[in-house]
C-alpha cells in the first residue's frame, strides 16, 4: 500500500519506508548517510527510525 502523505502522524513519522522515494531522500538528508547505508541500516535493524538512527550512531 502507498504512503498516504496526507497522514503524517507519528507512526508515519516512526518508520523509514525504504519503497518511498520522498522519504529516502528525507532520512539521507537527515542522518547524513547514502541510500545504500541506509538500507543497510534498514535491513540491519528494521524500519524503526530511533532504531536505525541508534544502529548508525554505534
């Protein structure tokens, strides 16, 4: 299912969904890495955005 763009309540806020373009570019811009750490990071820990930002931060 497509990201509904106009929910942007926190579970929306929460996960990284790596099949969305837009959001892609919003957490590589934020965290400072590339898509490609990303999905690592992603695939390493699962969407959980505090999850991924912890996993990068270690």
């Amino acid at each position: 299912m497509a990201d509904n763009k106009s929910d942007v309540g926190s579970p929306d806020r929460d996960r990284i969904a790596m099949s969305e373009e837009h959001e892609v570019r919003y957490w590589t811009k934020a965290l400072g890495v590339s898509k490609e750490r990303l999905q690592q990071a992603v695939d390493a820990v699962g969407s959980s955005a505090a999850k991924v930002r912890q996993h990068l931060a270690d």
